[in-house]
C-alpha cells in the first residue's frame, strides 16, 4: 500500500481525470508517456477504490466487435510488458483461455467469430472435444462439442496492475493526487474548466470522467445524466482442490457459455463467477436515484449465493472436482453497466472539453487499449480508428433511468447468450422515441431498434412465419425481403426514414463552414448532395446528404446512429472557427416517409398541383411542397436507387401523410417495404454505407468515394492535405464488389476474404453483404490489396466456417434509376 498525497500541486493542468481506477490511472500513464505536460489525476479516496479491486482481473483477445479486439490485443501486449518497464510486478497469468461450446448452434457462433477472426492478428482456434480435454483434464466432455481457443489469455491482480500503471504515470511526469474530491465543475465561456476541490481549484483546458460508479454523480454537476446503473457481480473463490494442486502447468481460464459462468485456477484452488438471469441479478437502483453512499469506496455488498446456485451446479457438472472444494471467500461488488455493457469512451455532445471514459463492464482488459485509444485521440485530434459502438453520444434524452436499468439487467442476463446476426434485444422497448407511424405500422412488422427508435425491417404478410427467429443461417424474413424488393423494383414502396438524424444550419457563416467541412462542394439552392466530412488524417468521419433549402439555410441528413456523433463535430468546428452560424438539431420533430419504386411518381403527382416530372423535378434537387395538403420538404434521392422521393414532414403529420399517399397508390398496388429490402436494393446499386464501407478507418479514395471528393475546390476542407498525400503515394487496399455462390448462409461483413493463390492466405475483409435476389447470388462488398482488386479476379469468402468461391465484377450489379434513364435518352439499353 502506497501513501497518499492530499495536495493539488498546482492551479492549472492541461488535463485533468477524474477517478483513480484501472481506466483513469490508464489514461494518465498514456498521456504522459506521450508526451503531455500537466496531466493531473484526482481520486476522492485511494487508488483502485470502487469496482477495480475486486475485479476478477480476466484478460482476453475474444472480443465479437471487430475493433475493439484492437483494445483488448493492445491492452494484453501492454501487461506482457509493463513490470520490465515500471519495475513493478503485475501478477500476469497467461494460461490460455477457452469456450466451450455443448449445443450446435453455440458451433455454428463460433464458426462465425472465426470468420471475423482470420483477418486480425490475435491467435484464435476452433478447437476439437479432443484438445479441449487436453488443455483442461479436469472437465466433464459429456456434453463438449468443440472449444473456441485464445492461447494469450488470462488473468491479471487488478491492484498490481494499476499500481504499475501508476508507477508509469509518475515516472512520465503525471500527477497523481489522493484523496481529492472533485466538489464541483464549471465550464467557462473559453472552453476551459475550473475543477473545485476542498483544497481549491484547478484550472484545466479539458477533464475526463474515468469515475467508475461515481460518474453519474460527476456527470450531474453539469447536467448531463449518463446512463449508467452498478451491478451486483458476485463470484466464489475455494480453497485447495487436490486434482488442481496435482498439475504441472496452470489450467486456462473456461467460460462455460451454456452455463453462464467463467471459471479458473486460483492458487490451487479455482475461483468461479457466474452472469445470473434478467430476473435473479441485482441492481444498485438506490446509487442512480440517491448517489453513491459518500464513505463507499473498498466495501462490498453481502453475497447472495441462493442467486447464483444454478450456475454453481452447472459449475459442478462440468468441473466435477468442484464439488468437493470448500468455498473460502465470496465476493459480491459493484460493477458499472452501460445499457448496452459496453463503456462509454471519448467527447461528449453539447459540452466543450468534457471527455468521459466510463461504464466498463469489463475494465481489466479495456483499461489498457482504451488509456492509449482515448490518449490518441486528446492529442491528435481525431480517433485513431473506428469504435462508434463506444461512442458516449450513442445514447441521448431518450435513455432514461428506466431504460438503461431494463437494458442493464437484460445486458447481465443475457452476457452469455449466443450472439447472432442482426440481434435484436427487446427490454426497454420501445422509448419515448417513436416516429409518429410507430403505433400504426407495430402489428404488420418486425420492428428493428436504431439510437432510440423502432424502425420496420420487414413486413408480414398472411402465412409468414412473423416475429425475431435469430438464425446465422437464412430465416423467416428471407422470403418476405424478397416480396418487398420485388414491390420497389416493380411497382412503389413506402419506407419509415424518421430516425435519421436531420440538424438546420442557417447563418451569414453557413456557406463557409459547410464548405470547409465536407470534401463536396456545397449544393445549390434547391439541389442536395451527398457530402462526406473527413478527420485531419483524410479518414471518413461522417457521410450526409446537405441541401440548401433557402440562400445560407441547409438541411443536413445523416443515420440514425451517427446523429450525435456527426453533431458533436460540426459544433466543434463552428467553436473553433468562430463561424457566425447556428445549429438546430431536429431530429425528434421531423418525420420522414420514402416513396420508391417506378410508380413513386404517378402516386405523389395525385396529391399536389406540382410538377414533379423528370424535367421539372430532377433528380437531386429540393423544395418545399404541399401533398395532400400537408407541408413537406420533398427530395428527390432514394437509397434504393429506384425513382423516389424522401419526404421531410412535421412528425405530427407522419399518420395522415402515410394514409394519403397508401390511398392514392391503391391502383398502382403500393406498399410497405422495411431496411432489410432497403439494404439489398443499396448494395445491388454499389452504394457505400457509413459504418461499413466508410468510417474513421477508411479513406474516401480507397472506399471508391472519389466522385464526392472534390480535391480541387477552393476552399482547404478538413483532410483535404492528406488525401493529396494519400492519392500521391497511390493506395494499397481498395473496396472491390463481389459475388458469391454460397448455399442457405450469405454475407453481411467483416467476414475474412482468402486468396486461393500458392501461399492460401486471409488477405481482406468483406464490409457488408445480403443476397442479392436480382441476382439470385450473394453479393458482397469487401476491402483486398490493389493487386487483387481487378474485375474477374477469383476469391473465396468465408462464411461459417466453409469457403465459398467469390469474382469481382464490375459495379453496380443494377444501374440505377437516373443513370437508366439517361442511357435510355442516348438510345442505349441499360441493364437493370
């Protein structure tokens, strides 16, 4: 145990954190390992006080998330290294650790995280019953069916390994100071904090929330309420097993999915922790509606082991030595959640300089590769790769205490649980976030759940198979996408866009600022495009579509998930700029409906006294109508790719505008179509999609986005220096298109791509796929080196643990509607 040091140092800091755990502590070595002066660290008691020293210290490279296997890779690289470098011992373990699979379907999961694993450089196996009882003999192979292997796993003493990174901290010139309360926070007009304490104030250019548990109580000082809610974690340590004492090497760490627990050795003994049901866990509701009890900092709550007595059986069946080892130590402490258990990491919307790296379900292994991710980020201004799912501003106003205490309880109980495509979770829902066709459309669909909102996938019809029926193979929405797409490419569709993110930007600075934002140029009054905004490096940050409304007024569009996220950087930019602009997000009041579909016109023409013909309402352009009576602001864009217009209304307006058009489109034979018709009608056509084919990991040229980047444009727009570089040095990856011949499974990203070549070797990835049901085939689009990248080219995609031949062709797969046309007036046919 080291001393405390209850003083402040100093009046000023660059940065100062909040919170001495695992994270914080993180954060503060990183940040002054590279380099950063006056960076100060307050903790209110001691170090490693609240959920990091009772943790179970687990270390894995198992993560589903594609990028954040990066934090767990970088975190365990760091362990391997950190006594050598800071003197100080860190009690690393690395035994391997192992999954256990005892039902088919959990085979078929890990058949698809080894997919996703072939293209990352961690060491991951799908392993036989066989190997399994080898690396384990003390298990029950009753019911093992195969084992999913990380041989660089492990455990490590949380309190050593924070004490290391303190050490660190310190010899890189940070300041650690203890026990310090941070009383109060006040943003001043320059951007800058003052940070109250009992022994004064600190002034600091940013703070970031790393106080675990205690970060709703930071957050509230300035009026954010983050969603977070601790749980009641519990798990048991036994005394000596014989059989375990008994071995020659260390056992490596199992996670019995089936029976919901993780289990490894300890001493001689195992330690064992399970993940009870939704219905059995506890959650520390009085800590969200009181505060956290001000003396609690290295207490625990009283075990409950009545709660966790059917994963000790199941425990016992699979670790039959188990039943004979006495229980020496239970230890039941708080662990923050997330509603989604994922943490929160990086700026937050609608405050300067207030960053917050919290909600770690799993800190151990996160603190590491987040300390160096968010310290990258503070210095360089941008992420150094893609991790939106851990973006803070994925939540909003919508995620109430409720919610986050529903999503909480389901997040625990369903830890375990087998991880499909296209999951949907249903607790929680829905929020008060509902467009406004929600209650009449809830009954004819599957609803799927974006930032908030409940939004069509598909629709039913009399003798489908209705409800989620997960599958990794092709299941009851199969058909029915099918019906829907063939309803837009052959007659009209009519699709709920409302939870897009839609922001009003008006000003005398508003030209100039959309200008130096995205790569495209800014539209004309009464034209929209599709713009992009890069980070400084010349990555993808954001994709929308800009329309200017009224001479230096523009609607801005993005995804539903990237609202915050993309509005968080342009208030950013108006600060830094000084533009005399303002923003006005209008997501929640503005309701959107798409008509698509070769009659989208001759339906929309009966309800307005406008023109909307080819030559009077071309494509890309805008203005405000009346249909049916009901003001809307037409555009004339789909992501269909088919005729069609989007149709940007009050959302009190969405139900008779729905009904009015329906009404009008009997004769036509309109109907509903959902996002998962859409997503094949967009991939079909070659459209990219942010989060897939573009993102903070990916730059425009590389993605095929080159007609959007307007390199030669006056104004010097974010990122438009390093993609000079960039196009000068050439590429070395690009995005390619393929199809596939697979049987009853299809693509949907992140799968590994291989090269049948000499050397038969993993050499990309796919970004996002479907079936194509034009084609009849899977299509796919994925990133591979230049050299690979020409039509005709011969690959193999992985799917489920079997290969399938894959060709790059030509792009689009299906022209789209304006290009049809325009080849049809030069006398051409065009392929459909």
């Amino acid at each position: 145990r080291e001393a405390s040091s209850p003083s402040l140092g100093k009046d000023r800091a660059d940065t100062v954190i909040i919170g001495g755990g695992c994270v914080g502590v993180s954060l503060a070595y990183h940040l002054a390992k590279a380099g950063l002066k006056d960076v100060v660290l307050l903790e209110k008691s001691e170090l490693t006080a609240g959920s990091t020293w009772h943790a179970a210290g687990l270390t894995t490279y198992f993560h589903p998330g594609i990028n954040l296997k990066k934090i767990h890779a970088y975190s365990i690289k760091l362990y391997e290294k950190l006594e050598e470098e800071t003197g100080q011992p860190v009690g690393f373990h690395q035994p391997g650790s192992i999954r256990i699979a005892s039902t088919p379907t959990r085979v078929d999961e890990f058949k698809y995280q080894m997919t996703r694993a072939g293209w990352h450089p961690t060491e991951q196996y799908l392993i036989t019953p066989e190997k399994v009882q080898e690396l384990f003999p003390l298990l029950n192979m009753d019911k093992v069916l195969a084992g999913l292997y990380n041989p660089g796993d492990g455990h490590i003493d949380p309190y050593s390994l924070t004490m290391a990174l303190a050490a660190g901290a310190r010899k890189y010139g940070a300041q650690l100071n203890y026990p310090v309360q941070v009383t109060n926070l006040n943003s001043r007009s320059d951007g800058t904090w003052e940070v109250e304490t009992p022994l004064g104030t600190i002034q600091a250019k940013r703070v970031v929330n790393t106080a675990g548990f205690w970060a709703r109580d930071i957050g509230k000082m300035i009026g954010l309420q983050h969603p977070l809610i601790p749980v009641h974690h519990q798990y048991v340590v036994t005394s000596t097993v014989p059989e375990v004492k008994a071995l020659k090497t260390e056992l490596p760490v199992i996670r019995d999915l089936e029976g919901s627990y993780y289990l490894r050795q300890e001493r001689d003994g195992l330690l064992f922790g399970p993940y009870e049901s939704e219905e059995k866990m506890k959650l520390q509701e009085s800590w969200v509606t009181n505060g956290v009890p001000p003396g609690f900092g290295k207490e625990l709550f009283e075990s409950d082991l009545d709660r966790i007595m059917e994963h000790i059986e199941a425990a016992m069946e699979m670790v039959p030595v188990l039943r004979k080892a006495d229980i020496v130590n239970t230890i039941a402490g708080p662990i923050t959640y997330s509603p989604d258990i994922l943490p929160m990491v990086g700026p937050h919307q609608g405050v300067r300089n207030y960053w917050v790296a919290i909600g770690f379900g799993y800190g151990i292994i996160h603190a590491g590769g987040m300390g160096k991710f968010l310290s990258d980020w503070i210095l360089e201004g941008e992420p150094p790769f893609d991790l939106i799912e851990v973006d803070p501003n994925r939540y909003g106003k919508w995620t109430t205490t409720a919610y986050t205490a529903a999503k909480a309880r389901e997040s625990y109980g369903f830890n375990n649980i087998v991880g499909y495509p296209k999951e949907e979770r249903f607790a929680g829902r829905p929020t008060e976030r509902t467009s406004g066709l929600y209650n009449l459309l809830k009954s004819k669909c599957s609803m799927g759940f974006h930032a908030g909102w409940e939004q069509p996938h598909w629709f039913y019809k009399p003798g489908d198979e209705t409800g989620y029926k997960p599958s990794f193979r092709r299941t009851n929405w199969f058909d029915p996408v099918g019906r829907e797409y063939k309803q837009v490419m052959e007659k009209v569709g009519v699709i709920d866009l409302s939870p897009f993110g839609k922001f009003k930007v008006k000003g005398a600075d508003s030209v100039k600022l959309l200008d130096h934002l995205f790569a495209n140029v800014v539209p004309k009054v009464g034209s929209t495009n599709i713009s992009h905004m890069l980070t400084p490096r010349g990555k993808v940050y954001a994709e929308l579509t800009v329309s200017q409304l009224y001479p230096g007024e523009f609607m801005l569009v993005t995804g539903s998930g990237s609202e915050l996220h993309d509005l968080r950087w342009i208030e950013e930019e108006i600060t830094r700029g000084g533009y005399k602009v303002e923003i006005e997000n209008v997501t929640d009041e503005m309701g959107v409906l798409s008509v698509a579909g070769p009659y989208a016109r001759q339906v929309l023409q009966k309800l307005t006294n406008e023109d909307l013909s080819d030559a009077s309402f071309k494509f890309l352009q805008c203005r405000h109508l009346k249909l049916s009576n009901i003001a809307v602001t037409a555009i004339r864009i789909s992501y269909t790719g088919e005729l069609g217009w989007e149709l940007y209304h009050r959302k009190q307006d969405s139900v008779p505008l729905y009904s009015a058009i329906m009404e009008a489109g009997q004769k036509e034979g309109i109907d509903d179509f959902g996002t998962y018709a859409l997503n094949v009608l967009r991939l079909e056509k070659g459209f990219r999609a942010w989060g897939a084919e573009m993102n903070c990991d990916t730059n425009p040229l590389e993605a095929g986005l080159d007609y959007f980047v307007k390199l030669n444009k006056a104004a010097d727009f974010t990122g438009k220096q390093a993609l000079k570089q960039i196009k000068e040095k050439g590429l070395k990856r690009r995005l390619v298109y393929l199809t596939l011949n697979t049987d009853n499974v299809d693509p949907e990203g992140n799968e590994s791509v291989w090269h049948n070549g000499k050397a038969r070797t993993v050499i990309g990835n796919t970004t996002s796929g479907c079936f194509s049901y034009g084609a009849q085939q899977s299509l796919a689009f994925a990133y591979v080196p230049m050299e690979l990248s020409k039509v005709g080219q011969k690959l193999e995609v992985e799917l489920l643990g079997k290969n399938y031949p894959a060709t790059i062709i030509q792009e689009p797969l299906v022209l789209t509607e304006p290009t049809r046309v325009r080849l049809q007036r030069k006398g051409e046919s065009p392929k459909i």
